[in-house]
C-alpha cells in the first residue's frame, strides 16, 4: 500500500518534446500496531450477535498485513504482496513498484521503511450482515500529522483476509460509525441512495470534475469541499503554459479496475463510502502540429512506453473517501490516485 509522502495532483509536462510528470507522486505504505486490539470498541460476552471475526483475530490480520507488506515494499515484491493485498489498492501499490526507478533517493528510502499502524479502532460486522469484510480506522506513524486512515480487509472471494481498499483522510478526520450495545458496526447497502446519490453513483458522477470541471453534473451533485475543488482546479489549469499553443489536455472517466464499493452506518444517521475512481488524461498535439512533432513520455510514462507519439493517455486509478448525509448532499473528503499505465 502506498505511503502518504507527498500528494499527487495533476500531470505537468515542462516542455515540448520532453513532456515530463512532474506533480508530486502520492507515496504510501501499509504498517500496523501490535496492540491486539487495546484501542477497540468494547465487545459483549453475552448471548447477543456476534461480529464477522473477534477484535482479536481482527488485529493479527493487521499485523500480518503489516509485517508482510514492509516486507514486499523493502523488496518491491509485488508476488509477495499480493498474498496480502488485493483490490483497488494494490492496483496502487504495483504502480509504486513499477516507478519506483523514477523516484528520489529520498522518497525511495522513506517507502521502503517500515512503519505500523496505531490508534486502531476495529470496526466490525455482524457475523449475519451478509458481508465478508471488516475496516479499521488507524493513524500511520509515517504521516502522524494526517487526519487518520480508514482501510478494509476483504475475504474478497478467498479464504483469507487482504487489504482491498485503503484511504488517508485529508481534510477532516474519519466520522464516528455507529455501533450497537456488542460494539458491532452496520455495514450499509452500497446501491441504497443517501439522498441524492448511492455509494456506488459516486465514482461515475465524482470524475465529471476532471472531465468537465464540474459543470456538467458534479458541481450541483457534490458539495464543495478543499478536495473536490482540488479536482476542479487539476481540470482548470489545462497544459502548461509553454504547452497551450502545441497541445491539448483532456480528461475521461475509466472504470475502475476494482468496482467493490464500501459503506458503513455512521451515528449521526449518514453513511461512509470508500468508493473507487478512475480516469485517464490524454495530452493531443493540436491538428497543425501533427505531422511535424512528437511528444516523448516523462520518465514516469516511459516507464510503461517510451515510445515517441502524438497523444500520450495516462490512466490513473484511484480511491476516495465520501459521506453521504440524507440530508445533504454528499461530501468528499479524501482522494488519491496513481499512474497505473501510460500509452
């Protein structure tokens, strides 16, 4: 899982002939404290539900994810990792693998080191609930300024836990989910609308900021918050200033690669949605400029294909974190996205 180093906004390209990534590259990586549960909710011992897994079993998951994950990160093992891993987030991590070359010295040595999770606070389901996953809120000793992060563990078909979706929060901590008398959490439908949108609407309508600055749907379905504006702003500013006469920029909403949806009953009567997103950019000679230039890939898209070209489409994946109020409409609050492929 990626390590909260430094936040990716947009592609930037310096010059002609030589466009280059140059926005800052989102960094994680996944740890874990050995707590054991000391920091979760308290459980009834008596005769009523009882949770998909105990606090305990929940907790050396997480050590075990943590433990093996610092070790495929100080290695760049993606096999290895995947035995802990999977979903939308490991789509991220094999990203951070793949352009690790790219990186500096420094964000190179600060994503190798392990690190663990504290602060945990299990969140889990009823045994009966119908879901094969549990989350956990957590603060990562490698961004301890950060607001929190909320990460999920999926059977996801299997017969073990993995790490599927994992977000940091940005701009405001994590809502306190609902819990009944054992402690348990109530997972909430994901094709259930919370006023005007499902959980799993939010990704399709979220990418109209990129595609349209918001104006086409976005802008009157979300309500602003530093993130959304955040996503405007990538849309706004276009190709670089040397760039505008020679090229276009575009985006486009993609499907995820991992469409599983998240959400949780809060206290206060909303819902909390992990949600996948994706787009792609397409950076286009403009027609006159065609038949006499080529665009070559930044190092980072050469990563994936270095081939000269007349259009360079990026593909990005990515994670968010929204809260959906009955009342209002919903809010993102945490967005994160990587470069999974360029052609």
């Amino acid at each position: 899982m990626s390590r909260p180093i430094a936040r990716r906004s947009r592609p930037r390209r310096p010059a002609l002939l030589a466009l280059g990534l140059t926005g800052a590259l989102a960094l994680t990586a996944c740890g874990g404290d050995a707590d054991k549960g000391d920091d979760a909710p308290a459980r009834s011992t008596g005769a009523a539900r009882q949770g998909l897994l105990t606090p305990e079993a929940a907790a050396e998951v997480v050590d075990t994810y943590e433990r093996v994950n610092n070790r495929a990160n100080a290695a760049r093992n993606e096999k290895l990792l995947s035995t802990v891993e999977t979903g939308q987030v490991h789509e991220q991590s094999r990203a951070d693998y793949t352009l690790w070359e790219t990186w500096s010295k420094k964000d190179q040595k600060e994503y190798a080191s392990a690190f663990h999770y504290t602060d945990r606070e299990y969140l889990i389901p009823p045994a009966g609930s119908g879901v094969s996953w549990f989350a956990v809120k957590a603060t990562s000793s490698a961004a301890p300024d950060q607001k929190g992060a909320l990460l999920v563990f999926d059977k996801a078909g299997g017969s073990t836990y993995r790490m599927t979706m994992a977000v940091y929060a940005d701009e405001a901590p994590i809502p306190e989910v609902a819990v009944d008398e054992q402690g348990l959490v109530t997972p909430a439908d994901p094709s259930e609308k919370v006023g005007a949108l499902a959980p799993d609407q939010l990704g399709d309508h979220y990418e109209d900021f990129f595609e349209s600055g918001g104006r086409k749907k976005a802008a009157e379905t979300f309500a602003p918050t530093e993130t959304s504006k955040g996503s405007i702003e990538v849309h706004d500013e276009g190709p670089d200033d040397d760039l505008e006469e020679y090229a276009t920029e575009k985006y486009f909403a993609a499907e995820p690669a991992h469409p599983e949806v998240y959400a949780l009953k809060l206290a206060d009567g909303g819902t909390l949605a992990l949600f996948p997103t994706a787009h792609t950019s397409e950076l286009m000679l403009k027609p006159r400029y065609l038949s006499g230039f080529d665009i070559t890939p930044n190092d980072e898209e050469a990563r994936y294909d270095a081939t000269k070209r007349d259009v360079v489409t990026d593909e990005f994946q990515g994670q968010a974190l929204a809260v959906l109020d009955p009342r209002d409409k919903p809010r993102v609050t945490a967005i994160e996205y990587r470069m999974v492929d360029s052609r």
